[in-house]
C-alpha cells in the first residue's frame, strides 16, 4: 500500500455522464455549491528572469520519506508575451524539461535538469524489462505525442531508479498502440500509474483517433505484468461512444483496493461552454469503470486538469484550475469520491497578460510529512509576470 500511495497522480463544458445511455448530459446548474478561502501558504518552486514555466500536470510528481522528499517536472522555454502561451517554443532547444525538488516538505526547491530527462528528439528504445516497480526510489514518466515539447505517436517512459537524479530511455510501450481497441489512434498521455507488484503496473493513458481526432482524446487503462517488457490494454474508462473529450486521468488506490480517477472533460470545438472534471471508480483493478460524480468546473476553452490524491484521514482531495475565473481549486470527498464537499479557493491573484490570458494551472497534488496538502501548478502574479512553478501548502484539517 506505501508503494501505492508513492504512485503519479495525473493529472477537464460542464457535464454529467449519463452511464446507461453511454453519453454526457449538460447540467441544469453549473453554479459553485460553495466557496471558501482559509490561510494558504503559497510558495515559488521555480522561476527565472526571460524564461516561461509551466505544466507540471503534463510531467509529474514523486514523493518519498512520507513526503518529506518532493519532485515535480514542467517544461521551460524563452518568455515571449504573446496571444496564447507566452512561450518560443521554435528557439534551437526548443521546449526543454526540468524538475524541481524539497526535502523540507515544499517550502524551499532546488531546480534540476538531470542528463535524459526527455529532451528534443524523442528516439524511442526497446524496453528492457525486468523493472521491479517497488524499488523504493522508483520514478516514471510517461509521454505521448500532441503536446508541449514532447512528441511520439506511439508513446513511451523514462525510468529513474534513484529519485529522479538520472533518467533511462525513452522506452516503447511494446506492441500496445497496435491493440486493435487503438487502431489508426496516436497515444496523448502523460504520466499516471499505479504499482499493483514487483513486476506490474496500470497505467493511465489517453488516445485519439490519428484523422480528425483533435479535442476528442478518450482515457484507458494499460497494463504490464512482466516488468515493462510488454503492455497490454485493458479497458476504456469513458466509454468511445461518449461525445465529449476525457483524458488526463489522475488515478489514486483507495484502502478498500478499489480506485478513483479524475478526469478532464470538454465538449469538442466548444470556445464558450465551461469545461469540468468527472470522477470515476473501479472495484476491479480498472476492468471496468463506472462513473462517480462531476467534481467542479474549469472554465471555458480548453479548460484545465485535475489533480487528485489520497490524504492520510482517507478523504480524497481534488484540485484543477478555473481559467474563466482565474482560480485555483480544491474540493475534497468522504466518500471516494461520490460526493465532494465545500469549494475551497487555493488561490485567486492571477495576474493576465496584456491581451488578458488566463494561462495558469495543469496541477500536481500531493501530501507532506505534516500533514499538509501541496498543491503544484503553474502561475503569474503582478509581483511575478512571467508563468513560474509555484506551490499552495493547506491544511486539509480546517476544509470539509
């Protein structure tokens, strides 16, 4: 169970998954149950003069010495203010990687770019096999194509042993995209997965259909049982039926060995319905998944995913931007995930650009050795224009 809770996170218009028809219905009421602002704790994780920051969501965090230890990755190109992401992404380097790390539980980061943490050309290798997914310095991350500064149709991982210090491959993910449930689709996934032994994993992963698939990614569930040698599909986690885009999917185990997922959810083409996160459940190792509850909505365009972990009362907590609002959130369930209490505002002092993008978010959410909820996201402020890494750290205690 410790190795379980060590696991990635990943990590969405505003609707509810009808499960008997298969497809999504728009809510009568996209109005906040409620809002509610205790003192946050907010910190810099990593910033630097002409350089723009930002999607840990896309990358992923680790932690060890019962979150003592953090790391989390974003990407990292030249600041340009512009329509759109204030970032050159067309400079010789081209987007890069780094990672940040703590040792005191979030409140200080040292800034790191190990050799092989992803880079420009994505060459990808054979996997080795023989991963013993329990090592207690275990870290991945997953990559795909379609997205900042990384790119391959077929997906793969890199692997670290020692807390993310230095990083092994890209690898293949097998024979998977050749799985007839993804013919003719390209993998988008990011990192998200879950040890289940010394030798198997689930990961959570996104595909989308290679012509004319842009904006209708659909989340599933992989799985390797021989230590990454081979990897297998095991289910879809919103039906391919469903209209609407899933992907993103932040996994958690709860203690009765079921899991929970957040998703991150849009109507297709839409630029003026609010996105939102779904939550589904799985009491059968992800071969099936049933639909939980709509956790809280992101804002319009393209919205923004969710982050979710499992905090030591049991209770999940949950957290994604609202770029409509120029907010970051957080909810928090008792129920694994069937009901999330009060809307609790981590933070609202986004500072827009000149042409008045809400360009923040793509969070990462994990738990200290105090106790704390650390959330990671991207942001900007009047004090800090350019987007940076930055860091909320709450206490769960004072939020139902």
């Amino acid at each position: 169970m410790k190795n379980l809770q060590q696991t990635l996170s990943l990590l969405g218009g505003l609707a509810v998954l009808l499960h008997a028809a298969g497809c999504a219905q728009m809510p009568s009421d996209a109005s906040p149950r409620s809002s509610v602002q205790a003192s946050m704790e907010h910190q810099v994780v990593a910033s630097k003069s002409g350089s723009f920051y930002a999607w840990p969501a896309n990358h992923g965090v680790w932690t060890w010495n019962g979150g003592r230890e953090i790391l989390v990755g974003f990407s990292s190109g030249p600041f340009v203010e512009q329509s759109g992401h204030n970032i050159d992404g067309d400079t010789e380097l081209g987007i890069q990687s780094f990672l940040s790390r703590s040792t005191d539980g979030g409140r200080t980061w040292t800034i790191e770019q190990p050799a092989n943490y992803i880079g420009k050309d994505i060459r990808l290798s054979e996997s080795p096999g023989g991963i013993n997914y329990q090592h207690p310095d275990l870290a991945m991350r997953v990559i795909g194509n379609g997205y900042h500064g990384v790119g391959h149709h077929r997906g793969g991982f890199f692997l670290s042993l020692d807390r993310g210090k230095s990083w092994r491959g890209p690898f293949e993910l097998g024979a998977l995209m050749d799985d007839p449930n993804l013919t003719e689709m390209d993998c988008t996934s990011r990192t998200g997965y879950l040890v289940t032994g010394k030798d198997s994993c689930l990961f959570f992963m996104s595909a989308r259909a290679r012509q004319n698939g842009g904006g209708r990614d659909k989340s599933f569930v992989a799985e390797t049982t021989d230590g990454g040698k081979t990897f297998h599909f095991v289910s879809w986690i919103v039906p391919l039926s469903d209209p609407h885009r899933a992907v993103m999917p932040a996994p958690v185990p709860l203690a009765d060995g079921s899991m929970v997922v957040a998703l991150r959810r849009r109507i297709p083409g839409s630029e003026t319905e609010s996105c939102w996160v779904d939550s589904y459940g799985s009491k059968d190792n992800g071969r099936t998944w049933k639909f939980l509850s709509q956790v809280g909505a992101t804002g319009v365009e393209n919205g923004n995913p969710p982050a979710l972990a499992v905090l030591q009362d049991g209770r999940l907590a949950c957290a994604y931007g609202d770029r409509t609002r120029g907010k970051m959130l957080a909810r928090l369930s008792r129920d694994g995930g069937q009901t999330w209490g009060e809307e609790i505002v981590l933070r609202n002092d986004f500072h827009p650009d000149k042409f008045g993008d809400k360009d923040f978010g793509y969070p990462r959410l994990v738990q200290n050795a105090k106790g704390e909820v650390v959330a990671l996201y991207y942001w900007a402020t009047k004090e800090l224009p350019q987007q940076h890494i930055a860091a909320t750290i709450w206490k769960p205690a004072n939020h139902k």
